[in-house]
C-alpha cells in the first residue's frame, strides 16, 4: 500500500503535522521537493523483503486497495488502468522518482548520515518482542531530526517502551 506517503502529503497539507519551518515548511510534499536545492533523495523506502520492495517500485495497485484514499488525491497522483487493466492504478513515475527504494533489516545497526523528518513505521513492531521494539525506537529517535515525527500504525503505540518522544496525538510521536 502507497498509504504513508499520501499520509504525509495530507497531514502537511491540512496542517496536521505543524512542523518547524526549517524543518518542513507547510507545502505540499511534491512542492517541497521539487522547489528543494537538495540533490539527495528526501524519501526513502525500506523493507526487509526485496519481494515487497519491487511490488512498491512497480507502483501497482488494485483500485479496490484504494478506496479509502481521498478521490482528488487518486486522480492526482495515479493513472487509471484501461482496457485489460481495467480496476488497476499506477502511481505516476514523478513521485515514484521521488523515493529511494533499499533494503533493511530493521534488527541490524543501520546508520545513516542525514537526519529524517519524518519516520513511518507502521505495522511492522507489531512482529517484534519489546526489547526489539525498544531498540528499533531508540535507533529511529536518533535518526530523527528535532521536531521531526515518528508515525506508527494505528493498532500500535510505544506503551511498555522507554523513550524520548512527546505523545501528540496515537500514532504520531515528536522528537
Ligand atoms: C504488515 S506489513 C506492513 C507494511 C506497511 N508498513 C503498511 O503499514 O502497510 C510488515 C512489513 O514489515 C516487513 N518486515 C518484517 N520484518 C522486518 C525487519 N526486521 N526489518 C524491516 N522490515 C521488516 C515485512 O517484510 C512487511 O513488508
């Protein structure tokens, strides 16, 4: 599911996630990156199954998965099947082209040299005993850069868990 980068898209641009200017400024996530002198790449998507991972390049999708995504942001960010691909969407190449996809285990001592904004883990510490989780959170809160967002699934929370993050609403944490 594609659900997390629109979920971002629609946070900032409702307004939800009142990041800091210099952080994140209130523009949509295209905007942001098309108008950023950044040369590196500002998503990155990771899993521990290369399977996943070419599922999520290729960007396809039945309609179906979809419903639940707001109708302006389906028709702005897929193109509709046709024909024999009739019930079938596929994410536009210029925000595919946004993401860097890579493998990770999230168990391993990853580091990387820029900090995130923003972190979606959503549904995958649900797998993990609570000194994974605790580990894996330690790891994302160091990754994070001030006034960044940790966003977990919506069956989640970081209860049992020791950590630095301020609570802002279930499922969205702030360094
Ligand atoms: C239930 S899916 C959730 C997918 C997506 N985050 C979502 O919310 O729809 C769990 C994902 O976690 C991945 N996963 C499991 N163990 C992992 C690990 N140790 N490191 C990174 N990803 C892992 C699985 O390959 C799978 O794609």
């Amino acid at each position: 599911m594609p659900s997390p980068l629109f979920e971002i898209i629609e946070l900032f641009n409702r307004r939800q996630l009142a990041a800091p200017q210099r952080l994140m400024p209130r523009r949509s996530l295209n905007e942001h990156v098309l108008k950023s002198s950044s040369p590196v790449p500002v998503i990155l998507a990771t899993d521990i199954s290369t399977k996943v991972l070419k599922k999520a390049v290729n960007g396809i999708y039945p309609l179906k998965a979809l419903e639940k995504l707001d109708k302006s942001l389906l028709k702005r960010y897929f193109l509709k099947g046709k024909n024999s691909n009739n019930g079938i969407v596929k994410l536009k190449k210029d925000i595919v082209n946004m993401v860097t996809f890579k493998r990770l285990n999230l168990m391993d001592n990853f580091h990387f040299q820029k900090g995130f904004d923003v972190i979606f883990c959503r549904n995958v510490m649900i797998y993990f005993d609570t000194v994974t989780r605790q580990d894996i959170v330690r790891k994302f809160y160091g990754m994070i850069n001030p006034g960044g967002c940790l966003i977990i699934g919506h069956s989640e929370s970081l209860n049992g868990i020791q950590h630095s993050f301020n609570y802002i609403q279930p499922t969205i944490y702030r360094k």
